[in-house]
C-alpha cells in the first residue's frame, strides 16, 4: 500500500462527525498491502488506533487518545514501525485569554527522551512567543519572537541572546 494510501485513510478517520461513537475503516492496495483504523468517541474522550501491513506481511501498528476541554486539549499515543521499534508521545495545549501555552515531549525507540514547551500571547500590535527544547542528549535550546503588525516586523532572539529583525516586503 502507498503512503498516498495510508495518509488518505489517516485523513479520513480524522474527519469522522464528532458525535460518532465508533468509527472503522479499511482499504487494500493494489499490490497486496492494507491498512485499517478506527477511532472511538466517550465523552470528551477520543482513541484512535490503525495498522498498516505491506505486501510482504511487515505490519506497523498505532495508536492515541486525546481528551478535549474547554480551553485545553492533552494527548499521547504511541507507534511500532514496520522493524518493530516503537516512539510514544505525549503533550498537552492550554488557552486563557489571548494566551496559548504548550508542553510535549517524546520518547524514541531507543529509550531517549526530548521534550518542547512555548507559549504565544497576542498583543495589540502582533505575537509574542517563546520556547524551548531539550533533545534526547540533554542539550537545550530556547528563542522568542515578537511580531508587530504596524510595521510588519518580526524580530526573532535566540536563546544566547542574538536577535535578527525582519521586515515584510511590500509588492
């Protein structure tokens, strides 16, 4: 099966109605390969798993839940590659007033982890935002922007202190 294929029924179980409890799907390629989803609806609640199988009988396997509040949305899910080596996930977003902060972090299938947080804010003028990550060796890095729709600058700062503004071109 393509992953023309596979990113077509990935799409479609995302766009499932919201009020559906279960939903299936499946879909056999042409060359012998399939794959196969569903995602399930309780409440706030929603799970999702799918696996895919080639040709030649590789199988890759995933899966995921998310949980939708207002004002905040947190999810993890995990996958088996076709060589049989899994990565997880997990993250959560959160809104008050015109601020938006988030926070996730994953795990490779060697066991490393890395993890990333920001947050935006939007101001009178434009966007202010910030964020950080740590790879899975322990380095990190941070940096900031701020827009400024007046002017239609963006002046981006690193975590070591250097900045760089842009300007938007007019034509």
């Amino acid at each position: 099966m393509s992953s023309r294929n596979l990113t077509i029924l990935a799409l479609a179980l995302l766009v499932l109605p919201l009020g559906a409890q279960t939903k299936s799907s499946s879909k056999s390629g042409p060359k012998g390969g399939s794959a196969s989803g569903s995602v399930t609806q309780k409440g706030n609640k929603y799970s999702a798993s799918g696996t895919a199988t080639t040709a030649k009988g590789r199988t890759a396997t995933a899966s995921g839940t998310a949980v939708v509040k207002p004002g905040s949305v947190s999810g993890e899910g995990s996958a088996t590659g076709f060589k049989g080596r899994t990565v997880s996930g997990s993250g959560s977003a959160t809104k008050s007033g015109d601020t938006v902060s988030g926070q996730g972090t994953a795990t490779g299938p060697k066991g490393k982890t890395a993890s990333a947080s920001g947050t935006a804010t939007k101001t009178g003028s434009g966007v202010e935002a910030s964020g950080s990550a740590t790879g899975p060796n322990g380095k990190t890095g941070s940096g900031s922007v701020e827009t400024d729709s007046a002017s239609g600058t963006a002046t981006a700062t690193s975590g070591s202190g250097k900045s760089k503004t842009l300007k938007r071109r007019r034509g």
